[in-house]
C-alpha cells in the first residue's frame, strides 16, 4: 500500500489531499498518515500542508525496498523476496543462509556497503557505503552441477545489456566474469553453487558495481584497473535504476537461458567480449600460458592458441590482455 | 588424558591402581578419578576397588568419541575435529555449518540417530538410533568443481574396502553412490558441493551404513531391497570397527586419489561393479533407457549401450538391473 501512495504521489504534480489518497486506495486517512510518515523515515522528503495534503519533493539516495520497488520491471526477481541492508558482512553470505532456509528462486539480497564483500577465489571487494550496487540472488535452476559455470556467462550477458540500458557504451565482458568501461573494471560477478552429484540446490549471484565513486576513492592498487559509471557519463548516477535495471535482465537472460539453452547466450558473450582475438597472459595455478584467445567453448573454458599453434583450454585462471607496449595489463 | 587411561585400561587384564595410572599419565590421582567418571557416565563399566584400583569390565555399545577415537587408524580424519551426537537433524547439515564456519579438512560428524536423514535427490534415509552409523565428513579438496562428482567414487572405492576389512563379502557398489551386499542396498553415500566458479569451496560426503538392523525393522517398501552387515554376517557388529574401518579407508583412498587422479580409482570402482556387464533400465528425469551397461567414463557418467548400438552416456539418474525373470529390480 505504502508502495502505492508512493506511486499516486509521484504521479501527480500538485499537493494530493489525505483524502483523495484514502479513497484510491481504499485505506482510511490515518492509515495514509502512517504510510507517509513510514515514506519519511525512509528519507523520502514529502511536502506536508494541513488543509491541501501531500506533494513528493524528492527521494532518498539509497537503496531501501520502497525505491528499489517502485518502477520495477521484473515478474519474480526481487517482488516477493526482497531484504535490504544499511551494513552487511556480505550480500553473498546471507543469500547462502537464505537459500539453506528455503527461500526460492528470485529472492534478492542488496546493501548499502559490505564489511566482508568478496570477489572470486576469497578476494577481497571493496565496498564503500552509498558508493556502489552490492547485490545478490538466488537462483535454483533445473540443471547439472557441470553446467553452473555457464550462468556466469549469462549474468556477465545480462551485465552488458543493464548498463547499456541505462546509457553506458563500450561496456565489456573479461573473461571469465568481470565487466569493464573503456578497459577498466566497473563490476564483478561472483558464481557459487551448492550441489549434490547430479542436482543444483541453489546457485547464488552476487554482482559488485561501481557507481558513484571518484578515482581518487579507489585504493591506490586499483586507480589504474578500476572505474565507476560515474567516471564513465562524467555524472552521478543513480543507484536505484542501475539496480532495477540489472534485475530486469538478470531475468530476462537467466530465463531466456533455461528455455533455449547456452546457443544464444555464449553468441551474445562473444559479441561483446573483450578477450577474443587478443593476446593473452594467463595465470592458471602455477602455469602461465600465452597466446591469442580464439574462443569459449560450450562449457566456458577459454581457448588460448599459443605460439606452436597448440590451443590450450583453460578452465580458470587471471587473464591479462597484451597492451600497446607489448606488456601484458 | 582420557583416551591414554582408557588404553591403559583397555591393556590391562588385572586392576591398576589410581597411583600407577596418576604416575604413567603424569596427572595427579584427583584427575585420574575425574576422567574415570567421565568414562564412566559415557557408558564404560569400569569397576573400582578402593585399595586395588579400576578395571574395565565393558565398553558402551555407542559412538561416543572416547570409543571412536581408541584405536582409530588414521592421521587426520576424525582425529582432531569430531563432533558426536545422540539425536541430530542430519549429519550433512551439520557438516555444512561447520564447514561454513571454516573448519578444516577431515571434520568427522557423527550421530546415533538422524530425524532429518536424507538420500540423494532429497529422499528420506531412514536413520533409527543405535542401529547404524550415519556419518559426514568435511572435503577441501583442491580440485575443479567439474571433477567433484569423481569423489563419489572414490568413496564408493573407500565404502567396498572398509567392508571387506571387517570381513564382509560380496560387496558391490551400484552406479552411482549405492552399496550392495548380495544385491540389497546395505549403505548409501550423498556428496554434496559448495564451489565457486572455479575452485571448490568444500564437499561434505555423508555415509549412511545399516548395521545392526534386523529385516523385519526396515520400512515396508524397503524390506526386500534393503539389507544390514548384521543380516549379511549373522550376528551383531560393533558399529565403532565398522566406523574406524570407514575412517580409515575413506582417507586412505581420498589421499590416494589426490596423489595419483581418478584412474586408480576408476579401475577399482569397475572391479566391485554390480551394474557394468549388465542389461539396465535407467530413469534420467523424464527419459527411460534400457541397455547394456559398458563402462564409466572419466567423468563418472554410465555408458549404456541400447538396442540400436547407441552408447548413451548418463550423467544423472536411478538404475535397476534386469533380474532372471526379464524384469528390472
């Protein structure tokens, strides 16, 4: 309800009166002053004259489930299991509990900044409060276990196709998982899966954007790897509707995967990949191997043809791209 | 402390006394008496004279860890980190949190009765107290998630010969994950998986063995498939040695396949096959495949051959054998 008041008041231009609001949605005119007063605390800054009503001045910044909820295009991703959280350890962690306790697939865990946000292979990701998009999902698709690692490749999909919606162009995918801007890393996807032999339990999604940070904010180790969509439009953007837009293709492409298989989705990946036809430095445990990175395959493996024409399939490991100086960045 | 004066006690056939147990264990002869009454409430009937000392009359038919831990043959499992308990929800859930909570590899759960047992595919295990040995183990094994199911296997492996040592014959392994004597179903494994991408976070394998049930305590629709070592030996079986023996073979076969990879393994799972060489039919979610079971392949699937001389490789699904009559059971 409180959902829809927030609709009416932004939808209108002038002050609505309490009992204009009462009667559209059916509520009694103290149940309206409670839902607007909830909508203040949340930090939406609502005009308040005794005798005309109610007239919406501006929204918070942040990432609370009336913002998020409002304008959501999606059918199940975060409309019926959706938690939000100032602080957090991480959005990943507390998809896991949730799964374990049962919640299903579409269920979305965001927060304001993680204390123990994490990239792939335990690393750290930096998460500064107001700063960023930390999401997470859980999903629980009919699969094999062996063929999770393809929903990385459907997220980073996804990932190019939110951003582009919302005006960013140049957006590319780093194999395996990480999304850059102008060759600089703006976001990452973090892939876990809890399986038995021939069955998923649930995978869990966790996204990391960068949004509005300056250059400078990033630790000093990232400044020349890392960017934010703010870097990239040269404004702040908002993070409500870069969040509303990575659910809605997270959706639509996740689904789109379970109905018609890996095809399209490993097409639309290559299209937009910036690691096919360049040369390549990876570091895979203790080998390194280089050469031009030809192709993934349907499982996702990286096929790199190194200097004797032998293409070698690489399952997982740090990719470099061969820079101008001929060093590898 | 405890386990030392438990051997002591266990190597004598005459009483000792509180002062040679104090002076052998370096420990005062208050804290001698303590852990005698440890032992004592544990389940051990340890008689006590007042001048000669204590003797050990007998020891408790439970899996508590003094017992578990006295003469248990290996170097790491259960060794350091082993959880024990009367009445738990399932072992593998245990096992999970525990391994969420970073504990190491070769954690040992084990419980005398589950409430919440599960099989495979999220079946019910019928786990009554006191009558079998429901046990979970946490893997870290240093592996590609894509290889993990290979571990069910090697359990398999494991299961055959921690039999066999007790001096159990005819034990067969079904594909995938279940254990036969004289083609009833005595003991099943469920591997679970939590990965990321590319690394695998932990595998948690659960054991469930009945040991001392009788035929007419099995659930009806289980009593002509289902089988106890009881059953198979004709008397009762200590439920320790048959843990000890599992213990023991399961580190010994899961070190020895991350020294040398599957192929050890595989050759071995083949020699205690009952489904290879055998007319099949195989229920793969909505498909049905009847054939000639040929081989596993490197990953574990079934290769079954059907009546068009296509081998059909299945990666997931419920086998029964053809029996005399033509039928499948």
């Amino acid at each position: 309800m409180k959902q829809k008041i927030l609709e009416l008041l932004s939808a209108s231009e002038i002050f609505i009166s309490g009992e204009k609001l009462a009667e559209l949605c059916g509520i009694s005119r103290t149940a309206v002053w409670k839902h607007i007063n909830s909508l203040k605390e949340e930090g939406y800054n609502i005009e308040t004259q005794p005798r005309t009503g109610y007239k919406l001045i501006s929204r918070p910044d942040a990432l609370v489930k009336t913002e998020i909820l409002d304008g959501l295009q999606t059918k199940v991703f975060g409309k019926e299991f959706l938690y939000t959280f100032f602080e957090i350890d991480s959005t990943n962690l507390k998809a896991k509990q949730l799964a374990n306790e049962g919640k299903p697939e579409g269920t979305v865990v965001v927060a304001e900044s993680q204390t123990k946000g994490k990239g792939r292979l335990g690393r750290k990701w930096v998460s500064p409060s107001g700063k960023g998009v930390w999401v997470s999902f859980i999903l629980r698709p009919p699969i094999l276990p062996v063929k999770a690692t393809q929903l990385t490749f459907v997220i980073a999909v996804a990932m190019v196709h939110s951003l582009k919606n919302i005006g960013i162009s140049d957006v590319q995918i780093k194999w395996p998982n990480d999304i850059l801007i102008h060759r600089r890393k703006v976001a990452g996807i973090l892939t876990e899966l809890s399986a038995e032999i021939d069955c998923v339990n649930y995978v869990i999604v966790g996204i990391g954007i960068n949004v509005n940070q300056d250059t400078f904010e990033f630790p000093e180790e990232f400044k020349d790897k890392a960017t934010s969509l703010k870097e990239a439009c040269g404004h702040k953007v908002s993070r409500i509707k870069v969040l509303q837009s990575v659910l809605k293709e997270v959706e639509h492409f996740y689904y789109l995967y379970l109905e018609n298989g890996f095809g399209e989705i490993i097409n639309l990946w290559r299209e937009n990949s910036v690691t096919l036809g360049k040369e390549v430095e990876v570091i895979s445990g203790t080998e390194k191997i280089t050469g031009l990175a030809i192709d993934i395959d349907e499982e996702g493996c990286l096929l790199v043809k190194d200097r004797e024409g032998k293409v070698n399939k690489i399952v997982a490991g740090d990719v470099s791209l061969r820079g101008k100086k001929g060093n590898y960045v």
